[in-house]
C-alpha cells in the first residue's frame, strides 16, 4: 500500500495552514468550516502551491521536500483531480475532455477508452455535445471519467458536488466509491458537507481554521 504522507507549512498571501497526516488507499475526507485551509492542503498535494517547509511523499516518490529544493512538476504525480466546477474545456466536446487525459496509446485507442469511461459514468450520450450546455452534473461525470482517465494512483477532489442536486450528488458518490475500490486508489475528498462525510470517508482528517486537529478512521 502506497502511503501519502504529509507534513507541510502552506503559505498563501493573508492565509496559512499547517498539514500533518498519513493515508492510505481508499477515500479520506478533509473536513472542517469553510476557510480552515482543506483547499489550500489539497493544492499543495497537486502541485499548484508551494509549501513553505515540510515534505510531501507518495509512496516512494518524493513531491515535495522543502530543505532538499524537491517540487515535482504536477503532471509527474499519478494524480487526477475534480474541482468544484468541473473545469472543463467548454470549446471542447466531452469525448475531448476525457482524451485528452489519456496518456498511452495510439488515437484510435485513447479515443476508445475515452468512450468507454463516458458509458461507465452514465454519459456516453453527450461524448459528442456541446460542453458548454452541460448541466452541473453531466459536467462533473466528465470531470470524473477526465481524472481517471490517465490511470492515476491519486485522486484529490475539491467540493466535487456541492452544486449538484441530490440525485447526482448520490450518483457520483457511488461512481466515486467504485473507481477507488476497483483501481486501489488513494483519494482526498474536501469538503465541509457531514453527508459526504458519511456516505463516503473511510477516514477523516479535521481542520480548524489553519491547522489539522486530528485523522481518525
């Protein structure tokens, strides 16, 4: 079993936090009020801040380690990632969004596998939409087939369904709970919903504002 494991100083301007814990495969739920820093770690484990002391490992890859200058590039981390809003290429149709992640074979492959992960999220009919018309949760099915796409060990989840009515926050829950069985996967889920927590945590990780209070199972 691959441990991610940290113990980090995160600074951005006017806001910091301190993270200090290990998880192992299966989903972990960073929980606490809005504001108590569970984003800001999350990004610091996808590459897109810099933590300002401490180290972050998966494994035995190091992604960051502040005294020995180590920041791996986020594309090199085995990581796919869901944001709040999907974020997805809207002058893109989905089947793109999904092939794009795709990492190993030829066109005619990634395009099938692309195909084939828009059925398995219930959205093989829109492979070919405009993404811009897509509801929240026909976007964030995507996003989902898009983070596992490139057949990651780590998947880091931001909010993924705070905007979604209940039916698709349930849907993508379970879609969510089978990728991670199936693929032994690691997942960090943030968000500030007690629901989420119980459908889906098999640990958690509590914030207060700038701190990590405590990781249970």
């Amino acid at each position: 079993m691959r441990l991610l494991t940290l113990d980090v100083r995160v600074d951005v301007p006017g806001f910091g936090v301190d993270a200090a814990f290990s998880v192992g495969t299966g989903i972990t739920v960073l929980a606490g009020p809005s504001g108590s820093g569970k984003s800001l770690t999350l990004a610091a484990v996808a590459g897109t801040v810099r933590p300002t002391r401490g180290s972050i490992r998966f494994g035995d890859a190091v992604f960051v380690d502040v005294d020995r200058a180590i920041h791996r590039r986020s594309q090199d981390r085995e990581l796919g990632v869901v944001y709040q809003h999907a974020a997805l290429l809207d002058h893109r149709s989905p089947l793109d969004n999904v092939m794009l992640a795709v990492r190993e074979g030829n066109v005619s492959a990634r395009r099938l596998l692309a195909r084939e992960l828009l059925q398995r999220v219930g959205a093989g009919e829109l492979a070919d939409a405009k993404t811009r018309s897509l509801s929240g949760g026909e976007r964030q099915r995507i996003a989902l087939a898009r983070a596992v796409a490139g057949n990651p060990r780590l998947l880091l989840l931001d909010e993924p369904f705070s905007s979604l009515d209940s039916a698709s926050r349930t849907h993508l829950r379970e879609l969510l709970k089978s990728f991670v069985a199936e693929r032994h996967l690691t997942a960090l889920v943030v968000t500030h919903d007690q629901a989420d927590v119980d459908a889906l945590a098999d640990r958690v990780v509590v914030y207060e504002p700038g701190r990590t209070v405590s990781a249970s199972e």
